[in-house]
C-alpha cells in the first residue's frame, strides 16, 4: 500500500477484502451483461455498508484527538448515523446525533438501531436537511461550552478522511481484479455526499486502473454533485500527498433515477430491490442501491451500457432501511409471478 494512505491512522473496523463475486442469474435478467457485485454491504460492523470504511479513519482521527464523544447528523434512515453510533459504542464513546424535524412517527430500521445503541438524539425542528451540518457544529460547540470533547464528523461522513476509506477500498478492488483476472468497463455506485465516488476516482486514478466510475445520485443534481465530488477528490489527493488532478470529465454522475427526492422511493427502485432479491438473494435498500439498479437496468436497457461491457456494482448496503418502507416493498404492483416465468436456473 502507498506509504500515504499507510501513515493516515486508521483503525480496523470493517471485515475486509469484502468480496467481489459473479451475481449470473441477476446478469442474466438484465440481457447477458458481464456483472459482478463488490459487496461492501458486508463491511460487517454495525450492520455494514459503506460508511464503515470512512469511519475506519474518521474515527481513528477522533481517538488522536482524544474526543470523548462523536457527534453527526442524518435523517433518521441515515445509515451513517447508525454506522457511527455503532463505532462510539464500540469504543466506549458519547454517540450525538442530530436529526432534522423532530422524532419521527415510526421506530424502526435505522433508527430503531440509533435507539438501541442508545445515542443522544437532537432534533432540529428544522426540515431542510440543507443546514444539517450547521445544527451539527451548533451542538459541538454547545457541548464543548459543557466540558465535553466532542468530535464533529459531518452529514455523511464528508470529509477528506472519509474519502481516504474508499481511496484504500480503491486499492482493495485492483488486488482483487488482478487475482480474478477481470477488467471491468465500468464500476457503478449510487451517490449522495460524493465520499464514495470521489474515493474510487483518486483511488483508480493513483492505480492506473481504467475504469470508469458512473454515480448514480439519489438526491442532488448531476452539476452539484461534480461540484461537491472534484472538490473532495482535491483535498483527498492533497491528504494523501498524491500529485493527481481528477477533472470534471471523470466525473460521472447521472441524476435520472432520482424518482420524487432523496429517501422517496421509486416504483423502479423498489422492482430492482424485487428483482436482486429474487435472482441473488441479496437485499438492497429503497433509498440508495436500488434506485442504483434501477438505473444500470434502464442504462442497459436503452443501449448506453451494452451487453459485452464488464460492470461492477458496488453494493454500498443499506438494507436496515428496508423496514422502514414495508408498505412501498409488498404493494400490490409485484410483479414476482411473470419474473419467475422469465428466469431459468441459470446458476
Ligand atoms: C451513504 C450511502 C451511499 C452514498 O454514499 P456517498 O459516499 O454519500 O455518496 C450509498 N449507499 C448507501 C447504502 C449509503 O448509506
């Protein structure tokens, strides 16, 4: 591993290599493409996913500064919040989170986890998730004026150190492409703070490896995420000593799938969520990874991705959201009889 990345503290807290696998009968529903699935729903802690991989050097940082406490915010479906939650627990830390609105009328998914883990909850009163991380400085200073060393992490993780985590995930992808002998066209993710895809791209960027990253946002436009993501790529690159430049062109975000908004789900996010579960068994989650899916589906489907591409899907996890939208998943729409007709054993 780079001396850089190696001489950032980090603490060790995801179950890694997370593994890179063929999903066929998947493949085989979306016309024949050659798709694997990097599974970083299965980072292990807390539940898992990929905000695992940023608290490994985020929380690290915090331990050097001798916080006593982590203090973030997210809506109450956040799974970073409850990733970092999780890791104050762990760690024999205060666990803050900042919530907009106030206390939602079901206890359940993430933030029936956020309970469990017993993490101080705050609540904004304030909607706009846009002035979340405000509220978060806000109450870090408040606590500071209390005596307290709290450790700000913001809304999502962002930060360069988040990054960090999928700069190393990055480096993890490449040893495992050369092991399996694979060169893939293209490694989708679904996007919202940018802390993923900016990782990858320094990541692939500094390994030389050619292969495209498409971010497909759940919240923000195509321009606001290029914006958020080549500035984080800058400040990561400069952390990590790396003399790399991303450009705008290698940022490649598509905002068609963002369906209603961000946590509202998709009729076609909410079939793709179906569909994985019934050809791999594996779940993914109304917010991000299946509107994710539903995009690559529809990106094959229109031609734009074509069958002879080599694709990795980065599964970012997610699923604790599932119980969250029972209603959306068993609605009366299902179409599981018609895919059972369409789908030999193909395993
Ligand atoms: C946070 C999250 C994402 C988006 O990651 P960013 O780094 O914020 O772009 C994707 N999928 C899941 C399940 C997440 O929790």
């Amino acid at each position: 591993m780079n001396p850089d990345l190696a001489s950032l503290p980090r603490l060790e807290l995801a179950k890694l290599p997370t593994p890179l696998e063929p999903v066929r009968r998947l493949s085989h529903a979306l016309g024949g493409l050659d798709l694997w699935f990097k599974r970083d729903d299965l980072t292990g802690f807390g539940l898992g996913g990929n905000k695992v991989r940023s608290l490994e050097y985020l929380a690290a940082d915090a331990i050097g500064q001798e916080s006593d406490m982590l203090v973030t915010g997210g809506s109450p479906e956040s799974n970073h919040v409850r990733t970092t939650m999780a890791v104050a627990a762990y760690l024999g830390l205060k666990g803050v989170a900042v919530l907009p609105s106030m206390q939602p009328a079901e206890t359940q998914g993430n933030f029936l986890l956020d309970k469990l883990l017993n993490a101080k909850l705050v609540f904004t009163g304030d909607p706009d998730r846009k002035y979340l991380d405000k509220h978060i400085s806000h109450e870090v200073e408040r606590l500071r004026a209390l005596g307290g060393k709290p450790y700000m992490i913001r809304r999502g993780g962002v930060s360069p150190l988040g990054c960090a985590g999928y700069v190393a995930a990055a480096v993890e992808i490449c040893s495992q492409l050369k092991e399996l002998n694979i060169d893939p066209d293209i490694l989708l993710c679904a996007t919202g703070c940018g802390v993923t895809q900016a990782g990858l791209l320094v990541g692939f960027k500094w390994m030389e490896l050619n292969c495209k990253v498409y971010g497909i946002t759940v919240s923000r436009t195509r321009n606001e995420c290029i914006a958020y993501i080549e500035q984080l790529t800058k400040e990561t690159a400069e952390i990590l000593g790396l003399d790399l430049t991303i450009t705008s062109d290698d940022i490649l975000v598509i905002d068609e799938y963002i369906g209603d908004g961000y946590s509202i789900p998709s009729p076609e996010g909410i079939e793709s969520i179906r569909l994985v579960a019934r050809t791999e068994g594996i779940f993914l989650d109304p917010i991000y990874t299946g509107k994710a899916i539903a995009g690559l589906t529809d990106l094959v489907k229109k031609g734009n991705i074509s069958s002879d591409k080599t694709v990795i899907f980065l599964h970012t996890g997610g699923s604790p959201s599932i119980f969250s939208y029972a209603s959306a998943i068993t609605a009366s729409n299902d179409s599981a009889n018609s895919l059972f007709i369409k789908l030999p054993g193909v395993k």
